[in-house]
C-alpha cells in the first residue's frame, strides 16, 4: 500500500463551485487533497439576493465545507487566505505560512468592479458574498424604519426611493424581490408611510436588461417587472453615486440606498500569477485548463477566461466552474501520472432568471420560458441542485410558506438604528 505522505500534493484554492466540484472528483483517488479556503463554507451564490431581501436565511445557502467532504478522507479543509501563487517554485503564500504542491487548481472566482469609480463602493454596495447580503438587507429595511420617522417629505421620498444599478440577472432579481417586499410584504406594516408607493428604479446602461437572453425574453423580463412596480430605464449611464443620489449625466435621482449589481471582475489572485490576463483579470488557460507554461497548475470557474470553444469567454456560471472541477480534477490526476490531458468542452444545459413569484425567464436548448413555467422550472434546478439534505428541505418548505403567505418573517428584522447616514451608506 501506498503511504498517504508519499502520494502527489494536490492543492485546490477555492471551495466555491468550481474548488467543491473538483475535491468531490479527486475523492478516493490516488493523490492527497488539500483544499483552502478563506471561509469554511460553500456558498450557494444563486440564491444570495434571497437572503439580502429577506426570504432566505444566511445558512440556507451555506454549507461547511468540512461537512460537505467529510467523507473524502483524502481531502483536507484548511481555512486560510491565499496571498500569492508562485507558479515556478510551486508554492503557495498563505496569510499564515506557505504550502508547496505537486499539482494545482486555482477556483478563487470573481469579485465586484466598479469600473474605476471603486470610491462608490460604500455607497452602492454588490453582491458577492453572506456579508454584501447581510448589509444590503439591512439597508433595505432600515430605510423604510427611517422613512416611517421622517418628517420631511423630500426626505421621505428619498428613503423611499431604491436604485439598482445593473440590468443582468443578478440586478434583475434584486429589483424584483425589492418590488415585491414594497408591494406585498410589507405593504401594510406601517403606519405613516404606505410602502407600496416606494420607487424601485433598476438602471441598465445597454439597450435592454438581460442582455445574454433573447431579446424577446428581455421584453417579457421588463413587462414581469414593471407589473410588480419596478421602473426599468435602459440606456441608464450612471455617472455618480453619492450619499443620497445617484446621476445620469445632468438627471439626478435622489435616494439613500442604491445596490450595485452592474460588473464583476476576477478575483485579486489571478495578478500575482505573473501569466497573461484578459481585460477582467481572467487567466488565459489552455484547452485543457491549465497556464501557459505551467502544465501542473489549472484554473477553472469566475477566474478562467477559456476562449477556446467559442472564441470569446464562457459565461461566468454556477454549470461552466463545475464542469471545469471535474475535468480539472481529471486533468491534474493525468498530469501527474505523465499521461495526456483532454481539453475542456462546456455542455451548455441553459439559463434562467427568476423575477418574482411566479415570474421567471428561462431559455433551456432551444425552449424558451417566461412566467410562471419558467419560475417553476428555476425553484426546481435551484433546490435540487443546491448542496446538502437538511438545506434542500429547509429551503423548500420556506419557500412554500412564504408562497401561500407572502411572509418573510423574522427575517425582516435589523437594527441598531445609528443615525440618518445609515441607509445612504455614508
Ligand atoms: C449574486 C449572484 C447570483 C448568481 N446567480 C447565478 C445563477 O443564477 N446561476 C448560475 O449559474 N450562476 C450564478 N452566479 C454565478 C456563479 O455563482 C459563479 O459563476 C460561480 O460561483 C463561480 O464559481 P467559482 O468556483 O469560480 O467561484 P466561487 O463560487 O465564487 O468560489 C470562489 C471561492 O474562492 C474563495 N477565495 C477567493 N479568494 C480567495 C483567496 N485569496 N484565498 C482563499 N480563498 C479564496 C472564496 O471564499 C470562494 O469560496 C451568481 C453569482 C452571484 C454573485
């Protein structure tokens, strides 16, 4: 028998999809695994904005990752921060030590951009992880607490006012879910305000939101969202953000919460490489995944830019980073037994974005859905696929009440109250 010291080193960075999917393919195989971390969890990402408006709890859509692989006695989960990669001496810089491999995969993902303007971060905070949702959800109902207590109108109005910069999937089902804890929710909490007057105003710079979809299904997104009371401005440039408002070129719009969903760029990690980037800070990565000029070592999911099926990047999507993990996790076993690699090819199995109850847009192969099938179509693909038994039945049993009952519950409270700058950011 082989000595588990004396097996290849396998060091993933990353436990989101891509990381996760690759550990679960080298379970049981002949090498030993170690997977970093910064945070002890798989975060389902998908279903954040359900959690930063109140319809999820923060450990529906969180697994730890030492749970998930408990079972995959070749795997180790360390919790540390990966400070740099340093390809030729095959070792990795940790907040705490360093760490050598044998063979590598990089799935570190992506984080916000704010397009050189990174001063607007504060005020229009994105969503990327527990936290962003945690703060934007209590921005959200914090507003409306300030606003119930205002006494001057334009104030008030301005409370009352949410911008959502971005119109892709992840902007699109902010402004949906805000649209619908204003007019059902929470529509007749309050005494002084009457909530259902709250603006949602989602801004998208292009000629239409979702551009990625049909145009068609663009269209019937938009009218899903205007019947649940979200204003929709295309061709929206946003030219400021401050404390309390947001600017397209001379047209200021006052509010005091604005969230930024509007771009994204490759995790920080991929800079210390020292190896060509795109203009996001993706990897160039060969047709089998790996970096140039460095055979051992892969990269996968938000921080791979692969241009060899189509030419131009795959989306960044929960389907493209596992599909990577797992031929990944193939690619390096084949490496280091000296053997051929096979190159990577995405089987797109479609994609979809969900608006509000019972509102949905999804494009499957060549079916395209909207409405109420394409909503019922996302809550099956979401809680089947998203990770662990007990989330999958918590998950769906909350959602089923607060289908009959339009509650978010408990989920709806915040606080300390700190002062009027709270919801604006500043
Ligand atoms: C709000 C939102 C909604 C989305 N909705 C959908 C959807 O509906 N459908 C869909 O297919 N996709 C969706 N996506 C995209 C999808 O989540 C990503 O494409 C996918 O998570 C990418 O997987 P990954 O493994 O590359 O990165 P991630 O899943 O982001 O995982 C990266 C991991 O690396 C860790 N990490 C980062 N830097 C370091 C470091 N320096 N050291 C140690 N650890 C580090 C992070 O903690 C994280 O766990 C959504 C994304 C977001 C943000």
């Amino acid at each position: 028998m082989v000595e588990p010291a004396a097996l290849p080193h396998v060091v993933i960075v990353g436990g989101g999809f891509g990381g996760l999917y690759t550990a679960r393919a080298l379970a049981g195989r002949p090498v030993r695994v170690t997977l970093l971390d910064r945070r002890n969890y798989h975060l389902f990402q998908p279903l954040l904005y359900q959690v930063a408006t109140a319809a999820l709890n923060p450990s529906d859509i969180a697994t730890p990752l030492r749970s998930i692989l408990r079972k995959a006695a070749n795997v180790t989960v360390l919790l540390a921060h990966v400070d740099r990669v340093e390809l030729d001496h095959r070792r990795l810089v940790l907040d705490r030590g360093e760490m050598g491999y044998d063979g590598l995969v990089l799935a570190v993902g992506a984080s916000h951009s704010y397009f050189g303007h990174e001063d607007w971060e504060l005020l229009a905070p994105g969503l990327k992880s527990l936290e962003d949702a945690l703060e934007i959800r209590r921005r959200v109902l914090l507003a409306y607490e300030a606003a119930e207590r205002e006494q001057d109108g334009a104030e008030q109005r301005a409370l009352l006012t949410f911008v959502v910069i971005g119109g892709g999937p992840t902007g699109v089902e902010l402004a949906g879910a805000l649209g619908e804890i204003s007019r059902q929710t929470i529509a007749r909490d309050f005494r002084v305000i009457d909530p259902t007057k709250a603006r949602i105003i989602l801004l998208e710079g292009g000629p239409r939101i979702l551009s990625t979809y049909p145009e068609s299904l663009s269209g019937r997104a938009q009218a899903q969202l205007e019947r649940i009371g979200v204003e929709v401005r295309t061709r929206a440039m946003v030219t400021q953000v401050t404390p309390d408002a947001v600017w397209l070129g001379g047209e200021q719009i006052r509010c005091r919460t604005v969230l930024w969903a509007a771009g994204a760029a490759a995790a920080p990690l991929g800079n210390t490489l020292g190896v060509p980037l795109d203009r996001v800070g993706r990897v160039l990565v060969e047709s089998d995944l790996s970096i140039p000029g460095h055979p051992e070592a892969f990269v996968i999911g938000d921080l791979c830019a692969f241009l060899h099926q189509t030419g131009a990047p795959l989306p960044g999507l929960a389907p493209v980073a596992i599909q990577q993990g797992r031929v990944a996790a193939e690619n390096v076993l084949q490496r280091l037994a000296g053997q051929p690699t096979r190159p990577f090819h995405y089987r797109d199995k479609g994609s979809m974005a969900t608006i509000g109850r019972a509102a949905a847009v999804a494009v499957i192969g060549r079916v395209q859905l909207s409405g109420l099938a394409a909503w019922v179509a996302w809550l099956l693909v979401h809680i089947i696929s998203l990770i662990g038994f007990r989330n999958r039945v918590l998950v769906l049993l909350q959602w089923a009440w607060a289908y009959v009952s339009w509650q978010r519950g408990a989920r709806l409270i915040t606080g300390p109250w700190r002062g009027r700058s709270e919801s604006g950011g500043s």
